[in-house]
C-alpha cells in the first residue's frame, strides 16, 4: 500500500523503525531516490515538540547528523510528515546485531564520526539528550570503511539560544540506562540540574557498550564491581548513590575489546566521559581531538 504526499511516495507495508514519537516507513522523492518517512500525530503535545525541533534540524547541514529534507502538516487527518535521510545500514545497535565483525572492524572510525557529530550539536547550542546505538544511523558509501555514522531523533532535543548556550536543563527525560547520574538527583526540594555534558556521558557509555559487543546481542553499556542488587539499575543510579553514600565509585572502563594504544585512549575517554563530576567530563570537541591524535 503506497500513500503520496506532496511528492513524497510512502510504502506502509514496511516499517524501518519506531521513535519517541512516531513511526518510519520507507518512501521515495519525486526522481525515485531512497528516502524515509516519519509519521507523527499531530495532536500529541510530544509529537509538537519533536515538530519544533525538526523544523530547527533542518537548518543542520553535517555529515553526521540525519538531514531532514521537508515536513508536511495534513491537518484533517491530525498527522505530521518528515521526510529525511535514508541510512541504508540501519541503527548501530542492530547494525552491530548482524554485522558483528564489520563493526568490530570500523568501530574506532564510527566513534570518531559520533564525536564529531556530538561536537557539531554543541557548537550549535543543541543538546540532544538522548544519545544511544538507536539514534546513530549508518550509512553506506564508497570507501575504505564505507560507513558513515549519523546521529538522529531530536524528539528531545533542547535548543539554545546564544544568550542561553550554557542555560540549565531541568526536564527529566531519555532513555534511563544512558542517563547521566545528575538525572538521579531527585531526592531535593529543588528541579534537577544538568547541562549539554550529559551527551558526553550517554556517548560514552555508547562507546563501552561498542567495545564490549557480543555477536548476535544488544549493544548494553555495562559496570565493573555492581553488587547484587545493583546490577538491573540504570549506571547512572548507581552512580549517583555511590557518591551520595561516599561508596566507591563505580567503573566502566572494563572493557573485553583486545588492548591497543586505540583501545586504550578511548577507555580513558570513557572514564573520563562517565565521571560523576559533570565538570570532570571531557567536552565534546576534546573527544574528536583526542580521537584524531
């Protein structure tokens, strides 16, 4: 069953995936090209907001970040279009699935792809706020790795205005195992306080989770030394009460992935990345440099 809007041919036998707040199917533009198409509905209050910020995506041109080529608003059926980047390659979490040793071959060229669309969104004054293999697509290309990794879903993400670039975030959301630990800090009369450095820490848990993959399996960030108890929370949680006990503090450097000098400087960056201390984190833009070295 193929659907037409404006130029845009949509198949809804055929689903690529799901986001926060919508639907994507396969489509092709008016020449023929791949293409995939989102549908939101356009009453939900969640699926405005992700309207809003779309409508600010499309000003992003990089390589590492989905380009999104037009939104149609068809008001009498309450539906929001997006039309947008195809990336032949999928997510990197099912991506790593069934093409567990091409990542395993390219992974260190993919996380400097990330680092570099991260840092990109930064200098943008965005925050993505919910950085995970699901929302890296990767493309396909000619070349000697022939992947391009490309951050997608801004549903969540908060967008600056130079006056407020390094505003506080107080909204309570994403995708709990990459939360960071200051969005555990609950227990307080007061909002929850946090900055655009929480991408750094769900990129790096990312990472971890890449370097730890196993065939056939889910990318899952894992910890080091987690008591019995501890081992079905969100890191970040853990995290968070070790330092509100004066516990130890917890690690996830463990990384499976045989040792290198690559191997190594990318645990440091992890380690670093997922400190407890937001300001001991490493920026965005530090990561690509460390990476390119």
């Amino acid at each position: 069953m193929a659907l037409q809007i404006g130029t845009f041919t949509i198949n809804l036998r055929k689903k690529l995936g799901r986001g926060h707040f919508g639907t994507v199917y396969p489509a092709t533009d008016r020449y023929g090209y791949k293409i995939a198409a989102k549908q939101l509905e356009s009453s939900s209050r969640a699926a405005l907001m992700e309207l809003e910020n779309t409508r600010r995506q499309q000003n992003l041109l990089h390589e590492n970040i989905v380009k999104i080529f037009d939104i149609h608003i068809e008001e009498a059926d309450e539906e929001i279009w997006m039309f947008m980047e195809f990336c032949s390659g999928g997510d990197l979490n099912n991506y790593s699935k069934q093409n567990f040793h091409d990542l395993q071959r390219i992974k260190l060229n993919l996380m400097k792809q990330m680092a570099t669309g991260l840092s990109y969104l930064h200098e943008c004054r965005i925050a993505h706020r919910d950085i995970k293999p699901e929302n890296i697509l990767l493309q396909s290309q000619p070349g000697v790795d022939g992947i391009i990794a490309k951050l997608t879903d801004f549903g969540l993400a908060k967008f600056h205005s130079p006056a407020a670039e390094n505003s506080v975030m107080t909204t309570n959301l994403g995708t709990q195992i990459y939360k960071a630990p200051e969005f555990w800090d609950m227990d307080t009369e007061r909002k929850i306080h946090y900055h655009k450095i929480v991408d750094v820490y769900a990129l790096a848990l990312t990472y971890q989770a890449i370097l730890n993959a196993e065939e056939g399996k889910n990318l899952r960030p894992t910890a080091q030394g987690c008591l019995p108890d501890e081992h079905y929370q969100p890191i970040g949680l853990v995290m968070f009460n070790r330092q509100k006990h004066k516990e130890p503090e917890l690690s996830v450097a463990n990384i499976t992935a045989m040792d290198s000098r690559e191997i190594r400087g990318i645990k440091n960056i992890i380690q670093r990345g997922t400190s407890v201390r937001p300001g001991d984190r490493p920026i965005a833009a530090q990561i690509v440099k460390q990476l390119k070295v």
